[in-house]
C-alpha cells in the first residue's frame, strides 16, 4: 500500500517517521460558481452546529435541533451530501451527538426532572435509533458510558438497562457477521479477527458501565438514602446483570468486581472529585455533611508539608484561602463540622475552581471584605493571582496595569468604595437591555422558597439569552431585571454569556437563609484580564433593604425577614475604564445613595420590579441630570417602561431606548458614548456652549480624577 511520509524536520520529528495511509488522502477540484456555493452550505452547517455550542438548549427543540438533523441523515452530514461532504461526516456526527449530550446534562442541572420527562422519552428513543446500532455504535462507542451515566444521574434504571442491553445486541450483531478468521479495519489498518476479539470489546463496555454508574450516580441517593424500594431494586438488578456480564470476561481482562463495591466505592469516588459531579457543586448540595465530616487530619496535614517542602505549592497562600472562605464554601454545613473538610480536593482537583469560582467564594479578589473578616495580605489583583496558581496549579502574574491600579487603591479608602475590573479601556459601550416577564406567582414561589423552575419559564429565558448572544454588534453587558432569574439558572446563563465575552448584571431571586431570614442579590459576572488572559468575576451585591410592600407581604404573607446586611455605601465598578454603579428598584429612591454617585460615574444602573412607573419615570429623569450620567432602568415587562437615558441637551436626545408593552419577551441593544461624556464633563466651567451634546453639570458637580478626559469638549 502507498504510503506519503510526512517530512516536519529532524528538531520536531527526531527518529519518529510519520506515514498518511493514501486512501486518507483526497484531493477535491471545486470549479466555479457551483464549487463556491457547495462550499458555502458546508460553511452554514458548520455555522449552525456551532452556533448551537453557544447557545442555551430549549427542551422542546431538541429533536429539532441541527445537531439532530445532522446525526439522523443517513450516512451523511446532509440532505444533498457528495464525497466531499462524506469525507467530514465522521467528525461532524460526533460533534452533532456530543452537543446532543451536553444539551440534556444542562437541562438536567436546571430543570427538575419531571419538568422534561417527555423530551428525556425523546432523546431516548433518538439515541435508540440513531447511536446505539451495530452500524454506529463504534463511531460514538467513547460516549456510550457518557450516555448510560445520563441516565442513571437521572435515576432512570429502565432506560440504564435498555442502554445497555441494545449496545450488547449491537456488539453480539457485528460478532455474528464478522466472525473468526475474517478481516476488519482498525484506524485504517487491515486486521484479521482473533478468537476473543469480540470477548475483549464487551468486557471494556462493561467495565467503562460500572464505571459510569459508580461516577454518575446522585450522590444525595446515596448518603441520605433517598431511593424509593422500587427504584433501589431497579438498581441492584441492573447493577448485578453488568457485574454477572463482567464475570464472563473476568480472566480475560484480569477484573474483579462485586456489587456490594458499589454501595461504598461511589461515595469515595465522590470525595475524590472522581464523580460525575463535581466535588466543588457537591457541597452545595445536602451531601456536603457526609463529605465534609471524612477526613484523615494527620496524613493530609503530611500532605501538604510535603508538597511545600518540594516547593510545589505555597502552604501558607492556600491555608489563607481555605481559612478566608470557609463560610462561602461550606454554607450547607453545620458550624461544627467545618472545620473538618478535607484538603484533598483542593490539593489534587479533577476540575479545580475556576477564576470566576474564587472570586466568588473570595471577595477580597475585587476589593470586598473577606467573608472571615479578617484584613487580607496582599492587593485585589494579587490575591486573586496567588489564589488561582495555588489552586490551579498554574502560573500566574497579575498584568503590569493591574499591579498599577492596586497601587493607586489608597484613594478609594475615601467615602466611596472602587473595585477596579479589568485592565482594557473603552470609549463607547454597548448594553442589552432586556424585557421580560416574571409573574406575582413566581415571586410567590421564590418568597416560599419553592422557585417556579417550570419548562415553559426555562425556555422563555433561554430564547431571551440566545437573543441577546445573537445581536450584532455584540454587547458588553446583558441586564435583567429584579427577581428575574431563579439561583438555579444562573450559572447555565453567566456560562453561554461569559463564552461570547458579555458581561452578566442580573436580578436574581431570593436567597433564603436560617432563621426565616431573606435577601434578594444583583448578580454580577464581569469579563476580567487582570490574571494576563481573559476570564470573569462573579460579585454579588445585596439590596439593602426591602420596598415598603415588599417588606409588608414577605413579613405578613411568608413570616420572612429581611437579612439585612452592614449599610456600606454602594462600590462603585471600574470596569475596564468604565465607571458603574448599581441598585436595585427602591434603592433609587434614597437620594443621599443616589448623588454620591455624581462625577464619579459614566452609568447607573437600576434593576426593578416596580410598578409606580410616574415616580420612578421622574427619579430616572432627574438622576440622568443630577448624577449626570447615562440612567440604565430594567423593569418588569409586566410594568413596562425599562429605559436608557441620557444627560443629553436635546430632549428628544435623552431616551437612548425606552421599552414598554407588548407580548413577548424581547432584547434591545443600546450604544452609551462614555468618551463624549468624559470629555465634557471635564471643562474647568460650567458655561454651556452652542453645540453641546449635554446639559450642563449640576452645581458641586466633582468629577473623578480617573475619569477626567483632555483635551475636554
């Protein structure tokens, strides 16, 4: 057979010789119009597929979906597939299944089960039909453990069992035909099939199933026993017809297993963050007692002398965090017990905590106080640093411009508080303003905490997110209003908007605390480079108090009080050269809060769930004059009357955007000069001038040296 060797040089290659098989190669003449337009429908389905990647799933759309469409086209990528088409049809199938997967796992981590259990029936029956046959199977055999993990996450032993038993049929199909003796192709090489070839392949999918299952398994099913008899059973006898087919291969791959293994073996694997889940998630779930109280104190204290010894780790930067974030950490376990919690999973991470995870868990990294109340060491930007090499694993140098606003930090111990974000400068931004709907029963739900995580609410949202990741130009920030997105979704939501680099500023719902107590957050997740390389930050910022009705309902309807936070002044957010502000609904009424705003903000940002659209249409007209920046209000689209407003000296100039009424749920873009407003705002008088884009500041306007722009117009 012909073979080309591929040539890389003796500094890359060595003694390695790289050979391409020829029936590998192909050459494709495209000539003319019809060349380019084949290559064009080529370049749209590539597009949609991963356009799909970007966006958030919808329940309903999943046999819909073009990574459905590609898999169920018969041996090809599409409806008029040729050669060329075929010669990427492997990779593309793959890509289409493995979005297919990655869009039920989201669903199934924001969407209570029974909310979706017909789409669950559907893609079921889709992957019975189009992945689990002898002719497919080896083309996604590396997905089928992740596929019978999907269902045994989701309890459903049923369809565990059919997963596993079709795959067998598939396997036992393909030995029929291709029996001993009989030549095969493996990786393109010619192949003659062996006596326990056959043997071999099943014993491997059996062994990667018990993997699956002890890896995807609920851990909550286990430690708190939660599994109905019915469902217990179901399990078992799943799990002694894997362990009975293993025994059938056991001297042939040298295994040992025994289901009463499983019972013990899945908890451990939990605690080594070798589970499905991720140890980080576990803890926030009612597992986390059961983790936390395992632990061997004098060997993990070895550990880490050791792995200090060898300068492999900064012992007393980690001891810092786990010490620093001990409450954020831990909110799901009792006071006792949390100073028990293993290090190891912090030391050896399958999937350590992201920047954006740390920042979290540890406000000092934006210049917030520690939740241990204790002062921190070093700079914002230097203990985020510091933070994520220890627990990453990585090496990280805070950027040259970052050091430097650190330095310049001793000014913001005035009366106001900056948390200075990213290191990039901009002169105009865009915002998505968004206009959606929550309903007096979502808030009722929320406030009884028992958030409505419905499908249909699901899908209302996720259509309102891909909007906002489809409009062009792409904005910098996203804004929802108050109390619009449950805690649950957050996560899914900030993800798909952080991977296209928008910025998240959102209302979320209560967040229930012991004692009855309540408090509802703006959600903050904002694009930072300060580490030297893009990624994000997530800041919570508490509404202070709650609206006079508010107050009334949760006291009087819910027996619930307001976890009212120390009353610190609002942080001002610089970020990357952008100066914002944010409050929430009522706070805008409190007109001292307001005006220490004033010249040293390009924007202010309001998100609402407020109904008294006359007094809050003057409190946004007045505060666009009197902080004299851009007035960002995000309502309810019950109420209506979200708006962008603007200082500017022509009234019909001041609505940048003002949405209001209509049926759906719906997203506009809007565009804030911050270069014109910096530069006008820093003339030495206040004297107006004839082509003015701005009224004049307001008397005792001060304008922040940081924002000061020359020359000024």
């Amino acid at each position: 057979r012909n073979h080309h060797n591929s040539k890389q040089g003796s500094d890359i290659q060595g003694q390695t010789r790289i050979s391409l098989q020829s029936d590998k190669q192909k050459l494709f003449v495209l000539q003319g119009r019809a060349g380019l337009d084949l290559l064009d429908s080529i370049e749209k389905e590539i597009y949609e597929l991963s356009s799909e990647h970007r966006l958030m799933p919808s329940p309903d759309q999943l046999e819909h979906s073009t990574a459905a469409k590609v898999l169920s086209a018969a041996g090809s990528v599409g409806e008029n597939a040729d050669t060329l088409r075929r010669a990427d049809g492997l990779t593309i199938r793959r890509l289409g299944w493995s979005l297919q997967l990655r869009h039920v796992e989201t669903l199934a981590r924001d969407l209570p089960p029974n909310q979706w259990k017909e789409q669950r029936e559907e893609f079921y029956q889709f992957a019975h039909n189009h992945i689990l046959r002898a002719d497919n199977l080896f083309a996604h055999f590396t997905y089928l453990p992740r596929l019978l993990g999907f269902a045994i996450s989701m309890n459903e032993w049923e369809q565990a069992e059919q997963i596993a038993v079709k795959s067998y049929r598939a396997i036992d199909t393909l030995a029929s035909e291709v029996g001993r003796g009989k030549t095969v192709r493996i990786n393109g090489c010619d192949a003659k099939v062996l006596k326990d070839l056959w043997g071999y392949i099943k014993g491997t999918l059996t062994w990667l199933f018990i993997d699956a299952a002890t890896r995807y398994h609920d851990p909550s099913k286990l430690f708190l026993g939660e599994r109905s008899s019915k469902k217990k059973r179901l399990a078992d006898l799943f799990l002694n017809q894997i362990v009975a087919t293993l025994t059938d291969f056991e001297a042939l791959l040298d295994l040992r297993f025994d289901v009463a293994d499983f019972e013990k073996k899945a908890p451990l694997v939990a605690s080594a963050d070798l589970a499905k889940e991720a140890y980080k998630y576990i803890l926030n779930s009612q597992s986390a007692e059961e983790l936390v109280g395992k632990r061997d104190t004098k060997k993990e204290k070895q550990i880490l002398k050791l792995l200090g010894n060898a300068e492999l780790l900064d012992v007393e930067i980690f001891e810092q965090f786990i010490n620093s974030t001990r409450k954020t950490r831990l909110g799901k376990v009792t006071r006792g017990q949390k100073k028990n919690d293993s290090y190891l999973p912090y030391l050896f991470p399958t999937r350590p905590l992201s920047p954006a995870e740390i920042s979290e868990l540890a406000p000092e990294c934006v210049g917030l106080p520690p939740a241990s109340g204790k002062a921190p060491a070093f700079s914002p930007a230097v203990t985020w640093a510091k933070y994520t090499q220890v627990l990453r694993g990585v090496w990280i140098k805070p950027t040259l411009l970052a050091a430097e606003q650190d330095t310049s930090d001793k000014k913001a111990k005035r009366r106001k508080k900056y948390l200075k974000i990213g290191t990039d400068s901009k002169d105009k931004v865009v915002v998505a303003l968004t206009n959606l709907r929550t309903e007096d029963s979502d808030w009722a739900a929320t406030a009884c905490n028992k958030p409505n995580l419905s499908r249909k609410r699901y899908q209302k949202i996720s259509k309102l997110v891909n909007d906002v990741l489809k409009l062009n130009p792409r904005p910098d920030y996203a804004l929802f209003p108050e109390l619009s997105i449950p805690l649950r979704w957050l996560n899914s939501i900030a993800a798909r908007l952080s991977a296209a680099g928008i910025s998240l500023i959102a209302g979320t719902e209560y967040r229930h605390s012991e004692g009855n107590k309540i408090l509802s957050e703006a959600a903050l997740v904002l694009a930072d480079n300060r580490l030297g390389y893009p990624t994000f930050v997530k800041i919570w910022q508490p509404k202070l108090e709650p609206a006079v009705g508010e107050d009334k309902d949760l006291t009087v309807k819910f027996g619930k009080e307001w976890d009212l936070s120390k009353k610190s002044p609002k942080p001002i957010y610089i970020h990357n050269g952008v100066n914002f502000g944010v409050m929430v609904c009522s706070e805008l009424q409190n007109s001292k809060a307001r005006i220490r705003f004033q010249g040293a903000v390009d924007a202010l940002m309001v998100l609402s769930w407020n109904r008294d659209l006359d007094t809050f249409a003057s409190l946004i007209e007045s505060a666009a004059l009197d902080v004299h920046a851009y007035t960002i209000l995000v309502n309810n689209r019950k109420y209506g009357d979200s708006r962008v407003r603007s200082p500017a000296k022509e009234s019909f100039l001041r609505d940048i955007a003002r949405l209001r009424g209509g049926d759906n749920d719906f997203v506009v873009a809007a565009t804030l000069d911050i270069a014109a407003l910096r530069a006008f705002q820093s003339r030495a008088k206040r004297w107006p001038e004839e082509g003015d884009k701005f009224k004049p500041v307001p008397e005792g306007f001060r304008l922040l040296d940081d924002r000061r722009k020359l020359p000024p117009r």
